[in-house]
C-alpha cells in the first residue's frame, strides 16, 4: 500500500526566541523531524509562519 504524504497534514514546531523563531516540521507517525530553519521574531512573522503552514501543509502547531 503506497501512502500520499503531499495529502497529509505536517506538524509544525516553533522554538520562539526572543530574535530569532527556530521552525521544524514532521509527517504524523514518523520520528523524523526536519528543520526549515529560522525567522526574525518581529512583526512580520506571523505572516511568514502562515506561509509556512501553507508551504508544508500543516494541520498541527507545537509549540
């Protein structure tokens, strides 16, 4: 049986500092995490997560 992993839902984590956010997601049920990196934590980074959450098709936040 071949699973679509485009179709399911990542899990986002969030590091939040008080400079940078550190960002890293995972496909659900698997130990693997992989990082994307990091974001300045100023007032654009609610619209950078958002297109984030797009990007990676996230269904979860941890935080």
């Amino acid at each position: 049986m071949q699973t679509n992993y485009r179709k399911q839902k990542c899990i986002l984590g969030i590091d939040r500092g008080t400079k940078y956010i550190g960002l890293a997601y995972a496909l659900p049920g698997s130990d693997v995490v992989f990082p994307i990196g990091y974001i300045l934590n100023d007032k654009m980074m609610y619209f950078n997560v958002a297109g984030i959450i797009e990007k990676h098709n996230v269904g979860k936040i941890m935080l």
